[in-house]
C-alpha cells in the first residue's frame, strides 16, 4: 500500500515540473467525501515536502473548493504566486463561500 508522504511526494514532483517557482499559494482540495482531518494530514507532508525542496508557501487553502458529488479523494493545486497575487487572495470579496479574510 502507499503511504500519504509517497503519494503527497508523487504528486508534487509532476506539478513542480510544471510550476517553476519557490514561493507558491497551494490548495489542498477534497473531492467531497474525504474528511478535513484526512486533508489536513495530506497537507502536513506537504508542508514537509515542500520545505525540503526549499519551496515557501504564501497561503494555503485546505477544503472542499472544488467537489465531485462525495467523491473520495483529493487533488493539489501549485499557483506561483507575487506581490500582486498574494494581495489579491486575502482581499475582501462579495462571495458567501470563497472569503480569506
């Protein structure tokens, strides 16, 4: 069986072929039916992980965001992230349910 810390590492390896950068907002997404606890230990070796490659995280976003009707599961999202992205992720919206502040 694989552990979370090689899926968490799998994962990360194929999205940071694709995301050239070391300052990231990253999203830890439940497809519905996987628990916060079990979304926030995915997060946990991702902290980890990233740490180790030397990779910092601006925001993290760890929920249901994204869902497939109680899917189980769980998927990562890497967004290089600058000066102007990371004020625009904590601004104030008029959404009910997307709201960082």
């Amino acid at each position: 069986m694989t552990t979370v810390d090689q899926i968490v590492a799998r994962l990360s390896d194929e999205l940071l072929k694709q995301v050239d950068a070391n300052h990231l907002i990253v999203m830890v997404n439940g497809m519905g039916g996987t628990p916060l606890s079990e979304l926030n230990i995915v997060a946990k070796y991702l902290a980890e992980y990233l740490k180790g490659k030397n990779i910092t995280v601006a925001h993290w976003l760890v929920g249901d965001y994204m869902t497939a009707l109680d899917m189980q599961g769980v998927s990562l999202t890497f967004v290089p992230v600058n000066d102007e992205l990371s004020q625009a992720i904590v601004a104030e919206t008029s959404s009910s349910y997307f709201n960082l502040v």
